[in-house]
C-alpha cells in the first residue's frame, strides 16, 4: 500500500479509483460541497480534535478493550482475541462516527439530524449523539427492522429521538435510506444527514471512516503491548462495511497482517436470500456513490437478505470495492446458521453475547484458528446483542436447548 495512502484515497472528487464520487441532484451538489469544505476545515481545527478526544473519554468509554478469548481458543484451535466495541458506550462502533458526525453539525449551525438505520444501532448511537449536543433527531427504520430490532426502537425513543416507520419495498435498510435521503432534501440548510456507514455520496465514506480510525489505531496498539507482535490475521463483518474500515485503517500498511471482511450469505446464494456483494456483485451506483452491487439486469439494486439487520444492504463501501481489487482485503461470506452457532459459542464459552452482525466475523474467525492453529486472529467484535436476543430465542431458541 502507499505510505500516503489516507491522503492518496479518497481523491478531491471522492473517489477511491473507480469507486465513490458523488452523483446527486443539483439541489444537494451545493450543500454537499459546503459539508466536505466545513469538515477539511473544521475537523482538523484543535478545538475540534480536542473536543471529540474528550468525548471519546469521558463520555464514551473508550479506549474498548482486546480480550483473549482462551475458552474458545482452546476448542477451535488458533488464539482467537476481541476488539469489545460492545464495549463502546450504546453498546457498538456507530457511536464513534455519530459523535463526530453530530460535533461537525454542532459547528456548522446545524438544528437537526437525519438518518436510516437497519439493526437499529446507527439510530441509537445517533439519538444519543442528538441528545448529548441538544440536537433534533430524525431516524428512518424499514417495519420489518421495527418489528426485528424492538428493543432498539425503544431507546431510539427513550432518547428523544422520532422513528419513521418506512413502508416501501422490502421495508428493511435499503429502503430506509432512500426514507432518509428524502427527508435530508426537504430541508438541507438546517439539517444535516448523518450517514450509517462508509456509503453514500462524498464526503460521508471518508468522514465515518476517519471517524471509525480510532478503533483501528487502538487495536493495532493493544495487541502489540499484549503480545508482543502483530495479529496474522484481522476479521471483521460488512454490509456497508464502517466497523470493518476503522479496523482495517490501522493494519492497512501492515503487509503481514491479513485482512478479512465477512459478508452475509444469508439463507443461499439465490438472489434476495443473501447479501454478499463482493461475491456476487458488480460496479454500480446506488444511493449517489458507485461500488459493487448486488443488482438486476437493468442495474437496479436487487433485493437483499441476511439474518442480521445491519448487514442487508445491496451495495457496499466504495473504499471496500477499491480494497477489493487491489486485494488488500480479502472478502468471503458466513451463513445464517453459521453466524448463529457462534452466536451461542461466544455466549456459552465467553460469556459475551454479540451482534448478530458482529457474530459473523467471529464465525469466520473459528474457521481460521481450525486452519491454522499456530496463527493468531483478531476480531472487531463490533456490538452487543441486547437487540437480537428476542428474535434469536423466539426463532432459533429451541434449536439450542431454549423454551
């Protein structure tokens, strides 16, 4: 990788190679450019740096910690450790870009925050940035998310913040999005979209991912004073891929370091049964930014599965396409089945319930330990499964000895 690769990629235009950009209606182009002008001004200003490694302290939580997860290594073989953003105050990374998201608004005067959310983590970590700087909060959420993630939805609400039911297609993130980018156009000037992932149009990949670096730089460190020596291998799930960007931005010049990103393959590779885009896919522009996409014959977004709401997304983050061919990271996918197992093996083994989204890295990383066991492998455990624990006892529970 080039030595300056954070400031080779993205380019001025945002693009990563082929992938990104910004293709957006004319009355968004002027507004989007003063968001990109404001955070290269803004975000590198010592006010702003020292007021968001403050939150990232006192208020956050952070540093998260790596944990060596000895009973699993134990079984599977390998030396399997744990970046805990599950950890991270609201219970995953997103709060990690919401803040900065939500401070960036702050600075440039603005009332409100919009956006889509799928498992409902985005949503919550935005409504608690929302209501840390006194701000308005809009959340756009697929019913079949609603009805799925309840428990998100809940404190979405205890926090302040208005959850707008979406109605439209498959009603899960897709179609949130599009709710969300809607809502934004209606009134730019006093709102300020604050995007879920490393998607959408320029400047948001790069934002969430400089935003998200701090876990990358914080493993990369903790697994060094731990062992002595760098992970050979580092795993992390992605649909849109912002948990897996800020991990892989701290080994990305590290060329021992192997780099896996986890997608979902869903029930089976029939088209609206899974959402490996990587597998599957093929360049395409969705949401005002190109990258591999899952879609028909005519380039529309093809419908999109996966037992984890946050990872059923068609597209994927333009700077994961560009990783892609280069083949920096290498992409492959985990089932249903198999991200549920692990579901249960981390709970049972280490007493951690995960995200179903965070339950398929750690499915992919039992599979590297029984490969080779002589290699360590660590794992953006990305969030918590407070969320999911309904919807996996109710549907799964008595497969593994529940009810």
């Amino acid at each position: 990788m080039p030595e300056n690769y954070f400031k080779k990629f993205p380019d001025k235009e945002g693009f990563y190679k082929e992938y990104g950009g910004a293709f957006l209606p004319p009355a968004l182009e002027t507004e989007m450019r003063k968001i990109t002008d404001a955070y290269y001004a803004i975000s590198k200003s010592h006010n702003f740096i020292s007021e968001l490694r403050s939150i990232r302290k006192h208020y956050q939580g952070r540093p998260t910690p790596v944990y060596y997860c000895n009973r699993l290594s134990e079984k599977y073989g390998g030396r399997i450790y744990l970046k805990r953003e599950d950890l991270n105050h609201s219970g995953a990374h997103k709060l990690n870009h919401c803040m900065g998201e939500a401070l960036l608004a702050k600075y440039l005067g603005k009332k409100k925050l919009i956006a889509e959310t799928g498992a409902g983590q985005h949503g919550v970590a935005l409504a608690t940035a929302a209501a840390y700087f006194g701000l308005e909060c809009e959340i756009h959420m697929g019913e079949v998310d609603i009805a799925k993630e309840h428990p998100n939805v809940v404190r979405m609400d205890i926090l302040g913040a208005k959850v707008v039911p979406v109605s439209k297609g498959l009603k899960t993130l897709k179609e949130a999005v599009d709710s969300a980018f809607e809502a934004y156009v209606k009134d730019p000037v006093n709102s300020i979209y604050c995007i879920g992932s490393v998607v959408g149009p320029h400047p948001f990949p790069m934002m969430v991912r400089d935003f998200q670096h701090v876990v990358g730089i914080e493993a990369r460190e903790q697994f060094q004073e731990m062992t002595g020596e760098l992970p050979d291998s580092v795993v992390a799930c992605v649909g849109g891929g912002s948990n897996a960007m800020g991990m892989f931005s701290g080994f990305m010049n590290d060329e021992e370091v192997d780099l896996f990103g986890v997608e979902p393959g869903g029930r089976s590779m029939k088209t609206g049964d899974h959402a490996a885009t990587m597998v599957q896919g093929k360049p395409g522009i969705i949401h005002g930014f190109k990258c591999y996409l899952l879609q028909d014959e005519e380039g529309n977004p093809s419908p999109v599965y996966s037992v984890a709401s946050g990872l059923d997304y068609p597209g994927v983050g333009p700077e994961h396409s560009m990783l892609r061919d280069m083949k920096r990271v290498n992409y492959d996918m985990v089932n249903d089945k198999e991200a549920i197992d692990a579901f249960f093996e981390l709970s049972r083994f280490e007493g951690i319930i995960p995200a179903l989204e965070s339950a398929h890295a750690v499915a992919y990383a039992f599979k590297l330990a029984q490969k080779d066991p002589r290699k360590s492998v660590l794992v953006n455990l990305s969030g918590r499964g407070d969320k999911d624990i309904d919807f996996v006892v109710e549907n799964y529970g008595k497969d593994y000895g529940l009810g």
